[in-house]
C-alpha cells in the first residue's frame, strides 16, 4: 500500500491547477492524481477519426474523461466573471474569486493563450441593443483559445507538473474510506490501494453519481435541485457575426412572457462545430470552436438553456434531465436534428427536408421531431426565445436554422464546504464542477488553485 500525502480523484480543470500550484508552490508533499480517463494524447473522439459518423459510446467517452476534463476538447472559453459560471465567490468572496480567476487566466497566457484576446462586454452596445428587446447581456471577460490551443496550453502544464505530481489514467476509484488515524485509503477498481493525509474530490460532472454516493458514506450533506435543458441552435456565421466579433461570448438571458421562465445562451461557438458527448451512457449534445482559421466552419452554434428549479419532496433532477436525454436517444439513436421552420410548422425534419436545408450541418444527426422529447412549457420558451433574439440577430428565426437535441447541463448536488472548499471531514476537500460549487473552467480552475494554495502552506 503507497503511502501519499494527498491524493486527486479527478485530472479536470480543478484538479488540473491544483497539481500545477502545487508544484509551483514550494512544498513537501507527495502528491497522486488519479483518472478514469485516458492521458492527454490518448483522448480522441472515435467520430473525429472518420472511422463512425455517430457516438458509439466509449466507455469512458474521451470527449468527457482524461487529462484536462470535459472543457479540454469543448472550445477553450475561461470566463472571468462572478455573474455566471458558479458560486465560488460565496465561498472566497468576491474580491479573491476574480483573483483567482485573472491568476488562472495569467498561466493559461505564460503557457502559450497571450495570443489570444480577451473580449468584454463591459462598454458593450450590445448591451444596449438587448436591453431594448428584454434582453439581458450579463458582464464578463472571456478569453477564447480555442480547442486546438487549449489541448496544446494543457500539455504544457502536463509536462511541467508530470515530474511532481505521479498520475493514473484508465483507473476508476471503486471506494474510499477512512481509517481510524484520520487518514483515507483510496481503492481502484483494478483493487490496488493508495492512502493519503488529505483527499480532494474533483471528479467534475460525469462523476456526480460517484461524488453522491461517497458523500452520502460520510455524511455529508448535498443540495440538488436544477438541471438545464435545451437545444443547440446552429445558423450561419453570418447571422451572429456583428455579435460575436464585438464580445465573441455573449452570455443572453431572457425572461419569457409565456410561463415567466429564464432562458439563456450558452457556448456560443463562432465559426465552430456541433459535437456529441456520452455523459453515464446518454448522448448529448454541444459544441466547440478552433484557433486556427483554416479549422473554422460556416457556422456559428450556441445552446439555448431553460433552467428547471423544483422544490420539494422533487430533488432527482438530473434523473429528470436523463429521462429527456434517454427518450431523444430512443427515438433518433443518439442526437436528432431539426429546422426551426419544421418546428413552428408542426411538422418533423426528414432526410428530403433537410437536403433542402440550405444550412449544412457540422454533426451527422437524425432528423426528426423535437416536440416529441422536449416537454411543451420548455420548447414553447426555447421559441420565444428564438424570436427575441431574432430582434436583436436577424436571421435567428429563419426557416433553415437547426435545431439539434437535446443539450442538458448536469448540475452535480452542491457539497457542503467552508471557505477552504473542505468538508465536515476533516481533510476531505471537494471543489470544481463535482462540488457543484462552479460551473464553468476558470472558476473550476480557480478553485484548484485555492485548494493548493492551502495546502502546499500545510506542507512546506
């Protein structure tokens, strides 16, 4: 049995900065990262090969697992913000969250993102455009690299941390304990076992089931009451490119006059593709955009996301979200596909409708009818929605807009932490998007990096 002095369940953004702290930092301790995914060289899509043209669930999915997590190969967007992308700052404050995250952003440039710009929306007259239709474009600072350059940003920061920090890949955790020192023994599925003096739990969102299940082993409390769920639209570049040009990320939010209902934009991808992503053996949906111009597509896709917030006795609402997912697999095998014209109209999108799309798709996906998996409240405010932003992108609403479903954004049970992100355990810590503390990659990456911070002064 090897003996550490902290051990890392999870190799995604969060864990990702805090192995990269903790080797700037000078410390003594023996540090461990464990993954169920593959090593950074090794996550490739089988569809990006050309050998399928649909998901064939891999287990784990590349796109999800490995070095780097779900935001290695999903664009690149780091947004510096308190506004959205989780609640970090109502553990740090607000003051050392942005810190963080300008910290995070800082490395992200040393490691080869300075030639990436930073956009904003803050002196945005998009802003005023929107607020004109009931629009809401919410504040940030976005710094896109890209999924090319962040894959080549994340090696680096492999490389420099590899000689520090021993790393597992292809290893799942089957169960963790803790012994009557205080200390924790983690045990792989393969049945080898690892303790260590402190624990960090940052698995990220496809290890939700895991984090509740080990969380409810030490007692542990969990808040768990939302789940977004949605459609990823994709048009021409053109419709969106006096948006995506000024802040390139435009985060929209708008309140629907139908049912009173939030929906927002989400991932917006200029010039990008849609992919498939196997989340616990469902197909979603989502996208990514590249650095490189002769990547690029003529397309430009983002979600539409309808927040689900239910009270009690309710609280499986990410089995509420999976049930959706499950019926759009059933019915289209995966991802359907459909134009907004078709949907309006009543009417699925076939294989003869769609050769007369004049928008080509950038995912190979079943046509079919939407209304057949999304409940009515949420697709009739996904079409509002399509409408209001047509006010402010003309073209939005045109007949040959896609429409691929369906997207669903997970939100893992928010653990209970302190300040320090540690819970009642002593030497249990849970950050990142598994904590349900963030929600996005800078805060997720910021939330490694205050962790470390903490613990490299326990052990220097």
């Amino acid at each position: 049995m090897k003996k550490y002095d902290i051990i890392i369940i999870g190799a995604g953004a969060s864990g990702v900065f805090l192995a990269y702290e903790l080797t700037k930092i000078k410390n003594n301790a023996a540090v461990l990262m464990i993954d169920k995914g593959e090593s950074l060289e090794k996550r490739v899509c089988p569809i990006k090969t050309g050998k399928v043209h649909s998901c064939v669930k891999c287990s784990p999915c590349h796109i999800m697992n490995g070095y780097g997590g779900a935001g290695t190969l999903s664009d690149g967007k780091y947004n510096i913000t308190t506004n959205f992308g989780g609640d970090l700052h109502k553990y740090v404050g607000t003051d050392e969250a942005i810190a963080l995250m300008e910290y995070v952003d800082e490395v992200l440039c040393s490691m080869g993102g300075a030639d990436a710009k930073l956009y904003s929306t803050g002196s945005s007259d998009l802003k005023t455009r929107a607020l004109r239709n009931n629009l809401h474009l919410l504040d940030a600072k976005v710094r896109h690299l890209g999924t090319d350059r962040n894959i080549q940003i994340l090696g680096k920061i492999f490389d420099y941390t590899r000689e520090r920090v021993d790393m597992m890949f292809r290893t799942g955790v089957s169960d963790v304990t803790q012994n009557d020192d205080g200390t924790f023994t983690v045990i792989t599925e393969s049945g080898e076992e690892f303790t260590c003096g402190d624990l960090v739990l940052a698995t990220g969102r496809s290890g939700s089931k895991w984090i509740a299940e080990t969380c409810r082993k030490f007692g542990i409390d969990q808040k768990s009451n939302r789940v977004d769920i949605g459609v990823r639209v994709e048009l021409p570049a053109e419709v969106f490119k006096h948006i995506t040009d000024e802040v390139y990320e435009s985060k929209i939010v708008y309140k629907t006059d139908k049912y009173n209902d939030m929906v927002r934009t989400f991932c917006m991808n200029p010039y990008g593709e849609v992919v498939a992503e196997n989340t616990n053996g469902i197909v979603t949906v989502n996208g990514h955009s590249y650095a490189d111009p002769a990547l690029r597509t003529e397309n430009t896709n983002f979600a539409l996301l309808v927040s689900n917030t239910f009270t009690e006795p309710f609280k499986n609402s990410n089995e509420y979200g999976e049930s959706i997912a499950r019926l759009s697999n059933m019915l289209g095998g995966g991802v359907l596909l459909q134009r907004f014209g078709d949907l309006v109209k009543g009417r699925r999108s076939s294989e003869r409708r769609m050769e007369k799309c004049f928008t080509r798709p950038t995912l190979k996906a079943t046509p079919g009818d939407l209304s057949l998996v999304i409940p009515k409240r949420q697709l009739d405010d996904i079409i509002e929605m399509i409408y209001a932003l047509d006010k402010i992108a003309p073209g939005t609403a045109n007949e040959d807009t896609l429409l691929y479903g369906v997207e669903v954004k997970f939100y893992n049970s928010k653990v209970e932490v302190d300040g320090n992100l540690e819970t009642k355990v002593k030497g249990l810590y849970a950050l990142g998007d598994g904590s349900g503390v963030t929600h996005s990659l800078s805060q997720a990456s910021a939330s490694g990096v205050h962790v470390a911070r903490i613990l490299a002064e326990k052990y220097k």
